[in-house]
C-alpha cells in the first residue's frame, strides 16, 4: 500500500528518533505560562502565545536534522552547508516564528534568495520545531476544554487530517505536528461538524482493515482514520500520518481535500 520508498520511511523513521530524543531535552522547561492560556478564548493556542524559544536548542536541532540529509540525501549537502553558514540568531529567531506559522513564502524566498533547493529550509525548520509545539501542546492540555467546535488543531491549528481508533474503541483526532489529541464523534466530519449520515461516507482499502478514509460531501473534506488496535506495534503521529500518505492520494484522486482549520471557539 505505501507509497514510500525504503529509504524516506528510513529517513523519516530516524528524524522519529531524533525528534524523541530532543522532545526530552525540553522536558524541564516551562514553555508557557498557565493563567496566560487560561485566559484566551479563542482556538488555536499557540498563535496567541508569546514564545520564547530556545534558539541554542532549536540550532542544535537543525544541525543534528542537517546531519542526518546529508547523510541520506548527498546531492543537497552543499545546499545545507550554505544554509548552515546563515543560521545567526536573528535568523534562528525569524525561523522559529515563521515554521511556527507555517509561512511556506517566507522559506521559499529565504531558498530564492540563497539560491537552494526551496523546500530544505521549510523542511529543517518545521521538524526542528515540532519538539517545543510537542512540549506546549502537554503543557495546554489540562486547559483546553470543549474542543468540539474546533475544525482544526486547537493546539496549534494544524488542520485536522488523521483519526485514530483507540484501544478503548473512541475515534480520536490527532495532531501529526503537536501530537494533541481529541475525542471526536465516530460518526461526523472533522472538517464542518455535519453529523447528516447522508453527507458522510467510509471508503475502504481493499486488503487493508485497518486503515480507512471519512469523507464529507457537505464540504468534500476527509481525515485518515487508522485503528491502532491493528497494530503490532504503535507508530507516532508523525509516522502514522507519513506512512498512510496513500490515503491522501486516494481521497484526493476522488475529489476530497483537507480544509483550513479556524478559531470558531
């Protein structure tokens, strides 16, 4: 089914590694301030919040991320090392702020202007991120109540893509970027919360019982859903999201995509 080749899902299974490893090195420090989130009303969170990253930390993660391409990726090494010699703290600063808004024109012309491959900044910025939203998204947990009018991650905003159904038998929307999760109906759209059976419709993959699309004709959007109790052994967000990118092939090919999360709460 997948549609990967051996050596990405390594790649991606090895960045895994990493990310782990470096969400433990943040596990002592506060990234937020409880009664600041407590106060906000509006979904997601983290756009809302006055960060301070890391920026010795966050360097050392691209570094160790930089590494790492080069050695499975030989061809962008140079390009790397002109990224590498840039990486000031004003640059890192601007990195963080902008990988945390996904602001893909800021990296494309930051690849324009230094004349690399235009996703390797995106690329190195966005996972060497992923471990400070990991570490805010535990830390908001306990604060975010009543999530059910959210159409996206009301952690970090990440539009809603990938379902789990856990052990316990509850449809679960989880978060690839943050990892935060929430109990969602088993029967309703992610996307525009339509609970009408008649909107709503499972596609299957033949030979595959674990894996499933929902798909919504009221607004055409989908979510990956995986039942982990199929599981032999249980994948990271992450990697759940990355090894079933077949299944975005196939909603997509049928007409269906991923809508833009927003603050409805």
């Amino acid at each position: 089914m997948s549609v990967l080749t051996n050596d990405y899902e390594q790649l991606e299974e090895r960045i895994q590694v990493l990310s782990e490893n470096w969400s433990n090195q943040l596990e002592v420090e506060a990234l937020t301030n409880a009664d600041v989130i407590s106060g906000l009303k509006q979904y997601p969170i983290i756009p809302q919040l006055d960060l301070t990253i890391n920026l010795d930390k966050f360097k050392s993660f691209i570094l160790e991320l930089s590494h790492l391409l080069k050695e499975h990726q030989p061809a962008v090494t140079d390009d790397i090392n002109k990224i590498e010699s840039t990486l000031s703290d004003e640059v890192l600063q601007r990195w963080s702020k902008e990988a945390i808004a996904v602001n893909i024109y800021y990296f494309e012309q930051y690849a324009q202007d230094l004349e690399v491959e235009d996703w390797l900044g995106l690329f190195l910025a966005e996972h060497a991120v992923r471990p400070f939203l990991r570490k805010i998204s535990s830390e908001v947990k306990e604060t975010i109540k009543e999530v059910d009018s959210c159409t996206g991650c009301p952690t970090c905003g990440e539009p809603a893509r990938l379902a789990v159904i856990s052990k316990s038998g509850k449809k679960e929307l989880t978060c690839p970027r943050c990892d935060f999760t929430w109990e969602e109906k088993k029967i309703s759209c992610a996307h525009c919360k339509t609970e009408e059976h008649a909107d709503l419709e499972i596609l299957t993959i033949e030979g595959d019982e674990k894996t499933q699309i929902h798909v919504c004709h009221k607004c055409n959007g989908y979510t990956k859903v995986i039942d982990v109790r199929r599981m032999i052994k249980k994948e990271s967000p992450q990697l759940l999201d990355i090894k079933t990118i077949h299944l975005d092939y196939i909603a997509q090919e049928n007409g269906y995509g991923i809508t833009e999360g927003k603050d409805t709460h």
